[in-house]
C-alpha cells in the first residue's frame, strides 16, 4: 500500500484539533496528536514545523471552515449573521474553545494569518453596513459586539446557567441573540450631549 501524505496531513490536523481544544498550544503533546492520527512525530514537523505552527495551521481551517459555513458577505442581516454563527459554534464547540486558546495564550499578539482574518471581519463589516437600518450606528463595532454575544454565551454555561436558570434552552437563546442583535443594528446611537 502506497504512502497517502494528504490522509497523513489530515488525520494530523483533526488530531491536532481535538488535542489544541482540549489542552491549548503550551498544553498539547506532540506524542499525543501522533498517536491520535496514526502518524509518527516525524511527520507533524515535517508537515507542519513546530507546535505553534501546527496550531497555526489548525486555526486557518478553523476559520475557513467557519468562513464558509457562515459566510461574511451574504445579504442576511446582523441578526441573521448572529443566528447562524451562534448555531455555528454550538454545533462545533472546539471552533469556540480554539479561538478562547488563542487569546488566552497570545493575548494581543499578531494571531496566525491575522492578514487574511481581518479581511473576513471587514467584508462582514460591509455587509452588515448595507443592511442596516440606521445609518448613524458604527457597523465595526455593531460586528465585535454580535461576536461577543454569540461567543460569549456558549463559552461561558456556567454564567448562562447562573443568570437565565438551568431551563433556558440553546434554542431560545440563539433567537434572543438574534433579536438583540436586530435591536442593536436597528436602534439609532444616542446623541452625545
């Protein structure tokens, strides 16, 4: 049987992926996400470089998988966008737990193909500036907080729990962060006085 490099590769990538989610860059094994692919260390550095390069690598199919799942320059508006990423991430919790890893272990540092990512974020922005219905609303900030929403109430249960009571379904709130989304992108900024 002849050696296949791309199922190699890949089975590393899912492996890399579930170890990263798990345990973060400083706390993956290398000896683990080798075994967990079928693959020798060797080939991880060879594909890949080093852990953090790996974890790069992770995180760019991350983000094009997300990319195309929730598109950014569809004609939905902000509070459709918010919908669809929040059921993005609930069906793909490890996506979630990547990206909390990555600020968690590179704070404000450059990120992995930062170029590339900004360039997704700023044609959501043009997107959702199309869409909304008050002119006078700043759509990059209407973008970080729908992202906040979303992000925030599946990664923190433990919070969700605490405020809106054990009996607050996913469903019900995936659609309350749609509709304040809506409200956000649809309410008019307050005049500085």
């Amino acid at each position: 049987m002849a050696y296949d490099s791309a199922a190699t590769r890949e089975r590393i990538l899912t492996a890399a992926a579930a170890e990263f989610a798990a345990h973060g860059v400083a706390g993956a094994r290398v000896d683990r996400i080798a075994a967990s692919a079928k693959a020798n260390k060797r080939a991880i550095y060879d594909y890949f470089g080093d852990k953090k390069a790996l974890f790069a690598a992770v995180l760019e199919r991350l983000m094009t998988d997300l990319a195309e799942a929730v598109p950014p320059g569809d004609d939905a508006n902000l509070g459709t966008y918010a919908g669809a990423l929040f059921d993005y991430h609930r069906a793909h919790p490890a996506a979630l737990r990547l990206l909390l890893w990555e600020a968690l272990e590179m704070g404000d540092e450059p990120v992995p193909d930062e170029e590339t990512r900004t360039q997704h974020y700023l044609d959501k922005i043009s997107a959702a500036r199309t869409t909304m219905t008050s002119g006078d609303n700043d759509p990059q900030a209407l973008l970080f907080f729908t992202l906040g929403l979303v992000g925030w109430s599946l990664a923190m249960p433990q919070l969700r729990r605490m405020i809106l009571g054990p009996d607050y379904t996913l469903d019900r709130l995936g659609a309350a962060i749609s509709s304040a989304v809506r409200t956000l992108a649809d309410t008019p900024p307050e005049s500085a006085e």
